[in-house]
C-alpha cells in the first residue's frame, strides 16, 4: 500500500517530465529519492506513513529557504532564485502554513491546558511544547513555535 502522498509526487513527477518541466521533475526527483532513502534506512525496509513523508518534504523545502538565503548572502541570485523556485515547488505538497494568529490561538490553549495540569511559569515550556506540537503538524516551523510559546508564557 503506497501512501497517497508519496503516490502523489510520484503521479506529478511522471507528468512533469512528460511536460518537460525540468525544475518541477529535478525537485521531485530529489525528494522521492529522499523518501526512498528513509524508507531503506533501518533494519529493515518500510513504507512510510503521510505524516512521514510531510516531514521529508518539509525538511527538503526547509533545506532549499536555507540554501536560497546561503546563495543571497553570497551574491548568487541565480541559485538563490532556483532554490526559491524549488521550495515553492516543494510548498504545493505541505499543509499551509499557520498565520500568526492562528499559531498565538493555538499556543495560548496550550498554555491554559498546561496550566490546568499544574505547569506555569517559563518552566512550562515543555509541557506547552508537547501539547502544540502534534496540533501544529509541520504547519510552522519549531523557532517559530517555541517563540511563540515563550512570549506567552512570559505574559506577553
């Protein structure tokens, strides 16, 4: 049983070589390789989940925001261009992502469950973290999260 996000890229792959579009097909190749690499890591070899896979592609996307920013620095705007290109290829196959009024919504419920459960203060943070992580889902970027989680346990 292929996963259907996996199943997907692949579906997109075949039609982005028929359409011949090389950036399309050059970054879904390099992630279906990513993903077929974690699938044979281990001892043994396994399918993996669409969570699982959402986190390949989001960590393939993040590679790319990190190589543009490289490239920018380093006054390559070409590459830097081509890596953007391919993180917003990479985008279509993640969920969206959380606005910051939809995050601050999020971690403030964790504050309150946390603090219904006895944790406050900035010795909180962890509870806080393990509660709006799995409501979050790859849908920011942990920096961002912990920051969030932070300022509100801070009262701010």
């Amino acid at each position: 049983m292929t996963t259907t996000l996996k199943s997907r890229l692949q579906a997109d792959l075949t039609a982005a070589i028929r359409a011949r579009d090389e950036l399309r097909s050059s970054t879904l190749r390099l992630t279906i390789s990513a993903i077929t690499k974690e699938e044979v890591a281990g001892e043994r070899a396994r399918e993996l989940s669409d969570a699982e896979v959402e986190k390949i592609v989001a960590r393939e996307s993040k590679k790319r925001r990190e190589a543009a920013e490289a490239f920018e620095k380093g006054g390559r705007a070409e590459q830097a261009e081509r890596e953007r290109a391919e993180g917003e290829v990479l985008a279509e196959y993640l969920p969206k992502p959380l606005t910051d009024d939809e995050l601050n919504a999020l971690v403030a419920e964790a504050v309150r469950e946390a603090a219904a459960g006895g944790a406050e203060g900035q010795r909180a943070m962890g509870v806080v973290m393990k509660i709006v992580n799995p409501k979050i889902a790859g849908r920011a970027e942990g920096g961002r999260v912990a920051a969030a989680v932070k300022r509100q346990l801070a009262g701010g």
